[in-house]
C-alpha cells in the first residue's frame, strides 16, 4: 500500500459506492461473473482463469481486473467508470504510463442486513511475489467469516472490535450497535478500516491506536468482538496482523481474563482463539482455567487440532515463505519450541462469554468437529441459558420442573430389523449444534410425552410402570442424564 493513503471524503466514498454497487461489484455478482472454475482457480493462487473471465470494457470485468486482480487498466477505460484523480489523490488508485493500477485490494462483503459492504485491505501476496511487510494488512478470510457468523443478534448501544484490522468486523458490527469503537496497534490497518466502514456506509464506527484494551480504559461495551493476533510462535511479532509479544497462548489468556471488566452487566464477549496441547495436560482444563472466576457465562469450542508439523506449515505458507533460504530454519526453530514446551497440538476455537455477574456461573467447554447450523450467534444464547439452567438445577428441582423437548430433535432406533428392541436409541439436533445423544427407555419415553404441562416427577413416574421398573430408582438415577440433556439443548426447561 502506498504510505500516502490518506482519509478518503465522505462525497468520495459515495461516488466510489455507487459505482461499485451499479456495476455489480457484488459478492452475488462477482461469483457470478467468474464462475465456478476461474473461482476454484483463484483458490489456488492461479489469476489466468479469472482474467479471461473478466476481459473486454463492460464496467464489472474492469473494476474486478482492477481492484481484485490487480491487473493494470487502460487509464481511459478507467476514467470512463471512475473519479481516477480523486482516488488517486487519495492513494487508493496509481497512475502511469497511460495505466491505472490499484494501490489496495477491494472486495465486495455480505452484510447481515442487507447493507452491500467493502473491504479494504493489502493485496494478497502470492507465492513467488516476495513476502509480506511487517504491517501488511489482511483481507476478509475464512477465520474474519467464522467470527462474523458467531456474533449474537442485537440490538446493542455499544460494541468493541478489538483488533480491528481491515474492519470487517466493524463493518458487521455497525448493523447491529448504536456506536461501535474499533482499535488496532497498526495504524495502516486503523486507515484502511476507516475506508472500508466509508465505502461501507458505515458512520457510526469510531476508530482508536491501541493495544488490547488499552484504548477503552474505564469503559464497558455490551458487545466485543475479537480476531486477535493468536498465532503462537517463538519469534517477537514478524506480523502484526497474525502474532503478537506475548509468549505461547497467553495473549488469549489475558483477553478472557479482561474482558468481563469492559462488560456491561448481560454483555457478550466473543473472541477467536489458538490454546496449546502440552502433554499431561487435559487443553479443557487449560482453557477452563482462563474462564474461571469471571462471574461469566458461555461456551468454548474447539473445532480443529492441528499437529506442531501441521500448524508451522500452514503459518509459513501464510508468509510466503516455502522455498526461501529461511524456511527451513524457521521450521526448526519453531518445532524445537514446541518440542521444549511439551506441545502436541494446537487448538483452534471460538470463547463466548456473557458476563452474568454470578458466582455460579459456569462455561461450557467441548470439542465439536462436525459440522453445525450457521450462523451461531442466533442460537448461541440458548445454548448458554440450557448448561446455566442444567448448572443450577438440583434434583429435586429437576424432578418438579416442567420440561418439553427442544424445536427440532427427532429421535432415531437402531436396530435388526423385525427384532422386538431397538439396539440403541438416539436423539438428533437437526439444527443448532446439532448434536447426537444415545439414551435409554425411559429418556426416549420422556422425550416423547413431555410437553410442559406436568412436572418430570410424575412423567418419570408413569414412564416406569409402563416399562415395569422401579419408580423409586429411576427417579433416583434420571436426573444426572436428563440434566446433562438439557445441557446439551436436548430439553428445555419451560418457564
């Protein structure tokens, strides 16, 4: 990016906005204008596809050679379509030799509420064209996209991108708070942000320099929101988009920790994370520890474990670095820390919290690898409310309560067909987390009565005269597993 990228006007940003947005510069129409081999190609860092797909003068293959390709463009094809000297002046566009190029990469984002969104950012560096700087500056990716679909719904009065880079999770924010605060400790990435919420139509985000909470200092948001630099490496920060100074997965660690202190009561924290696998050690444990005695809420998720090997491969090729005379000694280096720390593997998850305020708080910490319903933020609530309702419910409680089976499970048997009794009997979530539960005669038969009208007690009750056991022990031992049900989203408790 050029170091004279400057503010862009608010005229500026509209003229450029609607461009794009008449033009279809869409997500929709820039999947459709590729299609699917030029987009399967670009995938794989391969531009030849995707250029033949874009040739000619029509106003969508310009702006998609220019602001996504990056291939040069006749200065007076681009005139034609565009303010060339104003985005010029504003270090968004350069011109030469009768050529425009772009001087930063635009893409088209889906906003949850219909608003069309851009994001601005550095061009990716592909292999073979040298590495990124120290301050470079990413784009929306698959981990910006899993935080977008994880934020809880509003409405809200105050949220925090914490991190903001490219400001995309502003940019999301911005639909759902009154006055959305974004910080980062680059300010190239602070500048590009402030572009990206003006092309956005975004006004309400408001940008700080800062590291972690340093810029709020004193103040609470009802929503935060982080993508941190959660890389773990043995070097200092090569890239502030990716590491930070912290050693091993401390930096997480001390957002966990902090952040129910710039919550207000009932708000959400709600953060990407790596955390080590060391040996000897249970990584739920590990992770545990960072959310105990927060007074919050919530629920932590693994979805990926990668092996040391796996992890450093993945972040040398994000740094263009296969091939480069240091490759192999960062490689080293980095397997020889793992190696002295005891570390097995990397966690890669999510950490939601809501600060409840409660010294019985509990947060809920599992492996989920299959795949779910998206986005979670809309259900993620009431997966905190069923392990707090399971946490607080004593058994005596429980056997007086009134509980229904939760929308959407359906109950499977498994077995020899013509055989009298089914070999196991399952209940599926066929949305939310969609989890998978094996119970017995008497969790199944639960399921298929209980409608909130009378207390599980009774339910329980009539359940084992049905199947001729013991009433007494089976409201002796039901409560354990029905609560650990309702944990799970299985039952709800009916208020």
């Amino acid at each position: 990016m050029p170091e004279s990228l400057r503010p862009i006007p608010p005229r500026l940003a509209d003229r450029l906005r609607h461009v794009l947005i008449d033009a279809d510069y869409t997500v929709h129409g820039v999947r459709d204008r590729l299609g699917d081999m030029a987009a399967r190609a670009l995938a794989r860092e391969q531009l030849t596809p995707a250029l033949r797909a874009t040739g000619g003068e029509e106003r969508l293959g310009l702006l998609l050679r220019l602001w996504w390709l990056h291939a040069p463009v006749a200065e007076a094809s681009a005139r034609a379509i565009l303010p060339v000297q104003e985005l010029a002046d504003a270090g968004l566009l350069r011109v030469r030799d009768g050529e425009v190029r772009a001087g930063v990469h635009l893409e088209p984002c889906e906003l949850e509420d219909g608003r069309p969104g851009y994001v601005v950012s550095d061009p990716t560096v592909r292999p073979g064209g040298g590495q990124p700087r120290a301050d470079h500056v990413v784009g929306a990716g698959g981990a910006s996209a899993t935080l977008a679909r994880l934020m809880v719904d509003g409405p809200f009065e105050t949220a925090l991108d914490l991190g903001t880079g490219c400001g995309v999770q502003a940019m999301h924010l911005a639909g759902r708070a009154s006055r959305v605060c974004a910080t980062d400790v680059n300010p190239r990435a602070l500048r590009m942000a402030e572009i990206s919420c003006a092309l956005s139509d975004a006004p309400n985000v408001e940008t700080r320099a800062g590291s972690l909470f340093e810029p709020v200092q004193g103040e609470r948001f009802d929503l935060i929101v982080s993508n941190p630099p959660f890389v773990i490496t043995p070097d200092p920060a090569r890239y502030t988009y990716r590491e930070s100074d912290r050693s091993g997965d401390s930096l997480c660690a001390d957002l966990v920790r902090q952040a129910p202190g710039h919550l207000t009561d009932g708000g959400w924290c709600q953060l990407l994370a790596n955390w080590l696998h060391v040996d000897g050690e249970d990584w739920r444990d590990r992770v545990g520890a960072w959310v105990s005695g927060t007074a919050c809420s919530g629920w932590v998720v693994q979805r990926e474990v990668q092996d040391p090997a796996e992890y450093v491969e993945l972040w040398l090729r994000d740094s263009c670095e296969h091939g480069t005379p240091e490759y192999t000694r960062r490689y080293d280096a980095w397997l020889d820390y793992f190696e002295r720390e005891g570390v097995k593997g990397i966690g890669f998850g999510w950490i939601s919290l809501r600060n409840d305020v409660a010294q019985d708080a509990t947060v809920r910490v599992e492996e989920l690898r299959h795949e779910i319903e998206e986005p979670v933020g809309g259900y993620l609530p009431d997966v905190v409310d069923g392990a707090m309702t399971a946490h607080r419910l004593t058994d005596a409680a429980l056997l007086s309560a009134h509980v229904t089976l939760a929308p959407g499970v359906a109950e499977e048997r498994i077995g020899t067909p013509g055989a009298p009794d089914p070999e196991k009997i399952l209940l599926r979530q066929r949305n939310g987390a969609r989890r998978v539960a094996q119970v017995g005669t008497i969790e199944a038969g639960l399921a298929s009565v209980c409608d909130g009208t009378m207390p599980v007690g009774p339910l329980l009750d009539a359940i084992a005269e049905l199947t001729e056991q013991d009433p007494l022990k089976v409201r002796e031992r039901t409560p354990d597993v029905l609560r650990s049900l309702i944990a799970e989203g299985f039952f709800r408790v009916a208020r």
